[in-house]
C-alpha cells in the first residue's frame, strides 16, 4: 500500500485531512516544518527527496502556495511521487500545468487546486458564462 504523506499537515486543512483519513482506517504520515512524523519543507528539494519515497501519495496542504516553488513538481517526478493539492493559487496552478508534458512521462498523477475555493470560483464563472476572468475575489469563512 503506497504511503499517504500530508505535506502541511499540522496547519489547519492538513490537520482535518488528516482526521478524515484517519476515519477512513488509513494511517496518514504528517509532514510539516515544524512539527510532524517528518520534517519537510515543501520549497526545498533535498528535505522533500530525504523524506519522501517512490510511489507515495502527497497531500499538498503546505500554503500559502502563492510562495510556493516547483521543487515538490519537480521531485515527484524524477521520484514516481503522486500529488494531489489544494492549492487556492492561480499562479502555482498555472507552473503546475507547464509541468503536464514531464508529469505525463513519468507516469505520475498531479491534481492541482482541489480546494474548496478553487471549486467553488470555478462554478460561479462557469454558472455566468465567463470564459476569461480578470479578477475574481472570493473568501470562505468555517
């Protein structure tokens, strides 16, 4: 079984991740700079590759991803590491998708803004018809 790490998992999304694994009888590894099972911060590339193994799963929660890198992109393909990210980040999305044709040789699985705020902007421009947004502001509130 491949291992599921939670890269920002002490922070606010990555701990109710977590817990929702957790429920679903998975034994998610936390990953965090700061505190967690392994000590990773996600702009770095010799922390990702030191911790990281080949055919894990990461759960990007390590915001704010507008100062975030391609070093986990990069490292999970030369590395066979599947992402799944809930980037909230137009600009982090966009750098992912320059990666598609390398990501697709690896034969790895990137899914990029898998948040709830990505979602929900999407459906609202999709819902009025607007196929090139300038601008769009939104925020969630728990």
């Amino acid at each position: 079984m491949k291992r599921v790490v939670v890269l920002g998992g002490s922070g606010f999304f990555g701990q109710w991740i977590v817990r929702r694994l957790i429920a679903a009888k998975l034994q998610p590894i936390v990953a965090s700079r700061t505190r967690g099972e392994l000590r990773i911060d996600a702009n770095n590339p010799d922390d990702l590759r030191k911790n990281l193994k080949a055919r894990d799963l990461v759960i990007d929660c390590a915001g704010p991803f507008q100062k975030r890198n391609s070093a986990l992109i990069e490292t999970a393909r030369t590395m066979g590491v599947d992402i799944i990210d809930i980037s909230d980040s137009a600009e982090y999305t966009e750098m992912v998708y320059k990666y598609e044709a390398p990501i697709g040789a690896a034969g790895i699985r990137v899914l990029t803004a898998c948040s709830s705020l990505s979602t929900i902007s999407a459906a609202v421009l999709k819902s009025v018809s607007v196929d090139e947004p300038r601008r769009l502001s939104a925020y969630l509130v728990p």
